[in-house]
C-alpha cells in the first residue's frame, strides 16, 4: 500500500513573472498599481513608498490598497502622481520588494513661444513653440497662418523634436510677415493654441503712380492744391516735404502738413491755400525714412490740362461678338476725366467711338461685333480742357461662331382631309351665333322704331318752322358745300322739295342724274351704326315688313328726321349753331 505525504515548503514572498513595471494613468482619473505577489506562509506584509516617502492608505482620502495581493489604487490622479512607486511584501520567511513606474497622461499647454520674432528681409527665421505634454507625438504641432486671406504654408517648413516645434522662414519676404498660430494637440484633452508675429524689416516703400507723381490746380490765388504722399516700410517710417530741394518755410501760412497712419501705411498731405501761379508751381519732394534707408517722391504742381493718355491697354477677354479691354489711367489734367474707345474694321469708311460708362471706369466690354472679324482698338481720355492722345493701338481679332445656324424649314400642308372635321364644326359655330345675333338685333330695332314713331307728330311741329322747307330756291353751292363738308348722309339737313338723294353726287347745271355710287356696296347690317347715330330706322321694308323710310305717307322723311334730331333743345331753329341759321345766299 502506497502513503502519500504532502509537503510545506516555506518560502519569502516571491512576486510574479506577469508583474509590470510600468502603468499608466489619466490625469483626474483613477488608477490601480497591481502587485502580483506569493508566499509561504501566505500571510503577507506590504508597504508603499514613492519617491522614498511611505504612503499610509488607512485615512489617506487618494492612496488605498486594495485586494488581496494589496494593490495600490491612487484617485484624482495629478501629473505629479507620476514617478517610481516601491512595494515591499514580508512573512516569517524573510521580505521582497519590486518597483513599478506610473505614468500621467495630460492634456497639453505651451509653455513658451518666440514673440515677436524679428528678420531682415531675405534672411532666415524661426519660430520655436515649446509645450508641456504628454504623451508628446511628434506630428502634435501644427502652424496657420493668421492673416486676413486663407494661405498655406508649403513655402515654410515645421520641425518638432518632443515637446519643442519650429517653423522655418528660409528667407522671409515682407508679405510673409505677419501672425501664426501654434497648435499642440496629442490626443487628451482640448488642444492648446498660441500665436506669435514675424516682424519682417525693410526700408520706406513709396505708393507712385499718375495720381501721386502730378497735381494740377488754377493758380489764380483762389483754388486750393493737396499733395499726397504714402508709404510703408517696418520699423515705422517718417514723412517730410521739400520744395525744390529746400525744406519749407515754418512761416508760410499758406502751406500746411497732416499725417496719419492707414493700417500698414503712412501717410502725408501737404496743403497749399491760395495757389499761386509764380510762386506754387513747382516741384515738391516727399522723403520716407526709417533706419534701414529712405525713398524720395517727386509731386509737380502745375496748371490744369487736358489729361494724359491710358497707359497699359490689354485685352482680357474676347468672344464671337465682344471684346473686354481694361488699362491704366493717366494723368486727369486736375480734372474729371473719362474714357472713350476707338475701334475700326479693314473696309470701313472710318473709326467708331463708344463712350465708356461709367466714364471713369478703367474696364469695359466693346459689344455687337462682327465673328471673326480683325479690329485695330484704343482707348482716349477727355476732360472740360480736351482730349489726351491716344493709346497704342492693340490689334485682335473675333472668335468665329461655332457651329451652323440651323436650316430654316420650309412650310408643308397638311394632308387632304385631315382639317375638313375641324374646319366644318368652326363653321357651324360661326353660323349659329350669326343667327343668334341677327334675331337679337331684330328685336332692338322693333323697340328703337316704336320709341321713334311715338314722338314723331312733336318732332314734325318742330320741323315745320324750318324755312328751308318751304320750296325756296337756295344756292346750289351753298347747298354743295353743305352736304360736301358733312362728310355723311346723317349730316344733311332737310331742303323741301330740293331734297338731295341718298347719296352724294356733283350738282351743277350738267347734271342729268344722280352719279352711280362709286363704293362697293354694303349689307344692311352693316349700315346698322351709321343710321342709329341718327336715330332713324335702318331697315328697309322688303327686310322686315316695315314702311319704306319712316311711313307710306313721306318716302323722304328720313332727312327731316335728321334735321329734327340735329336740333338739341325745344326752340328748333333757334337751337342750331350760327352757320346754320338764316338763308343761304
């Protein structure tokens, strides 16, 4: 029979192969120094220590330990948590110790940036961007630029070595001047921004140009002359005026200076009051200085002019029937100017003029010309003293239409019979309102006639004083003359027994008969209008069964019905106008 016995084997505290050596932590977070330990007997003793200070978890409101193998937990950890932390475990065997490292992560901060960094145009420069952070990642710097326009930074170069980043300049240019921004980022928490300026020296740097270089004014003792002057240029810069080379006088009341700063620029107007033509005519020099150098503008004062011609005419733009041209102003004489276009063809009897508008403008689009057709092109400039001469011609040509215009196409019929549906119910519709129409017409000139035939015995009274109805003889060519410039038959008025027919005709003593009418005759539906200005009855009696023209009794009634109705008021003949009064001689 086998006896299996079981051996105690005693031992120190041993800690474990798995036992790290390094952990990591968050600031403001919580972590845990674990301790992989063993012993026998396993009633160990184990004690922290950091830096060489013993921690006593018991009370402590950060450090506790923590399961079994006695752990060490730290809360609200800080980046000064962060260092070596010794164990050291102990039984009646004997004692052991091991060393493990904690490490804090935090968010980043910069410590230091260059502010202002200053550089000599064309030499090189530097930025240096120092930060607290860690973890540190080498790719956690990053340069932008600050300035009023979007601009990248491939022309510069970024370096970073740890917690260090640098931006190069290899030769700083005065537009690379200016404010960046340092941004560190590794992962934890916000990132951390700073900026810092590149001062870029250089000398004074005058603004020139034909509005600067030249000023006219009367030198009439009058008008009132300012001469500009702007520069820049870093450190600041200093304005002063000279005329002719000699500093102006102190005591001249007539000359006065104001200067005033204009973001990067300086500026200087000198003011002469009361222009003289012998004593202001003259040239005035502004000097720009700083302690890097000076530059010099030279500013004439003369009478007014016609202005200077356009410099630097280009074509900026150019299709089948346009061409947009743009260049520089000249000089305007002390004047308003504006600008004129001349352009011409091969062929063409002479050059053409187009007025640019807005005068001033130094831009603008020549419209309605020919495709592929070559031009020759110049600008002028006018103001109240003249024309200036004109610009070098520039020669270009049209761009030709793409493509063909299309075919015109040429009408076609439609097929027999596909419109005879369509064109027989218009008709039909046509038709039936005509018959619509003439019953409705019917009926309203049966109620004008009975209207009509009711105060006709009054009307008749009224007609009877008329003395031309009494059979005299009456000038025949008064009579001519009357119905000729009534110009209609409703016109006419009532002769007695010399009535005139119903239609006009001459009447002189070779007459024998009425002359034939010499228009195309007309429905009676068509003379409807005419007779109801009148107030007669149009209709004749084979139409609509009525008596011929106003009765059997009087077949020429008609024409003293016109008369009466002619005449507006109760009195008759003493109610029509001046030239119809009286007999006619």
């Amino acid at each position: 029979m086998n006896t299996f016995y079981q051996l105690d084997v005693k031992y120190p505290p041993e800690f474990s192969a798995e036992q790290p050596e390094l952990v990591v932590g968050q600031e403001h977070g919580a972590v845990e120094l674990p301790l992989l330990v063993s012993g026998n007997p396993p009633d160990l003793t184990c004690t922290w220590s950091f830096r060489g200070k013993d921690l006593i978890p018991e009370g402590s409101p950060r450090h506790h330990q923590v399961g079994p193998g006695k752990s060490l937990a730290v809360w609200n950890v800080t980046r000064a948590d962060a260092g070596p932390y010794r164990a050291q475990c102990s039984n009646e065997e004997g004692a052991n110790e091991t060393l493990l490292h904690l490490l804090v992560h935090y968010a980043p901060s910069i410590r230091s940036l260059s502010d202002p960094t200053v550089v000599a145009e064309g030499a090189a420069a530097e930025i240096v961007c120092m930060a607290d952070a860690v973890p540190a990642p080498p790719n956690m710097f990053q340069w932008t630029w600050l300035g009023p326009e979007e601009r990248d930074l491939d022309d510069l170069e970024a370096v970073a070595a740890g917690a260090v980043g640098r931006l190069r300049v290899p030769a700083a240019r005065r537009d690379q001047a200016g404010r960046y921004e340092c941004r560190v980022d590794n992962g934890v928490g916000a990132p951390a921004r700073a900026s810092a300026r590149l001062v870029v020296h250089f000398p004074p740097e005058l603004e020139r140009g034909p509005g600067w270089e030249k000023v006219a004014a009367p030198g009439d003792r009058l008008a009132m002359a300012v001469l500009r002057c702007r520069a820049r240029g870093v450190p600041g810069v200093e304005l002063s005026w000279t005329k002719d080379g000699t500093a102006l006088d102190p005591e001249e009341p007539r000359y006065s200076t104001r200067s005033w700063r204009e973001g990067p620029w300086y500026r200087s107007d000198l003011v002469i009051a009361n222009v003289s033509a012998a004593a202001d005519y003259a040239m005035f020099t502004c000097t720009a200085a700083n302690t890097l150098g000076s530059a010099r503008l030279d500013v004439q004062l003369l009478s007014t002019s016609h202005p200077d011609p356009p410099t630097g005419l280009q074509v900026v733009g150019v299709t089948p029937t346009s061409v947009s041209l743009a260049w520089t102003p000249g000089f305007d004489g002390g004047l308003r100017q504006q600008f004129r276009i001349r352009y011409r063809w091969p062929g063409a009897p002479s050059a053409s003029y187009v007025d640019v508008f807005p005068g001033a403008a130094s831009a603008f689009t020549l419209t309605s010309l020919h495709p592929g057709m070559p031009y020759s092109l110049a600008v002028t400039s006018r103001n109240a003293l003249g024309e200036s001469p004109p610009t070098p011609e520039l020669h270009i040509t049209t761009h030709e239409l793409l493509g063909e215009p299309p075919p015109e196409e040429e009408p076609t019929l439609p097929e027999e019979g596909s419109f005879a549906l369509p064109l027989l119910g218009g008709l039909g519709a046509v038709g039936g309102g005509l018959l619509l129409s003439n019953a409705a017409l019917v009926l309203c000139m049966l109620r004008r006639r009975r209207g009509a035939s009711e105060g006709m015995a009054e009307r008749k009274k009224l007609s009877a004083e008329n003395h031309y109805s009494s059979g005299e003889a009456v000038n025949p060519g008064a009579r001519r003359t009357l119905l000729l410039d009534s110009g209609s038959e409703g016109s006419a008025l009532s002769f007695g027994s010399r009535r005139p027919g119903l239609y006009p005709h001459p009447e002189t003593p070779q007459d024998t008969g009425p002359t034939p009418w010499p228009y195309p005759p007309h429905h009676y539906e068509d003379l409807l209008e005419p007779y109801e200005e009148v107030g007669v009855s149009p209709a004749p009696p084979s139409r609509w069964g009525l008596a011929p023209w106003g009765g059997p009794e009087d077949p020429w009634g008609i024409y003293d019905r016109v008369a009466e109705t002619a005449l507006p008021g109760p009195g008759g003949v003493s109610e029509l106008p001046f030239e119809l009064r009286g007999e006619l001689v």
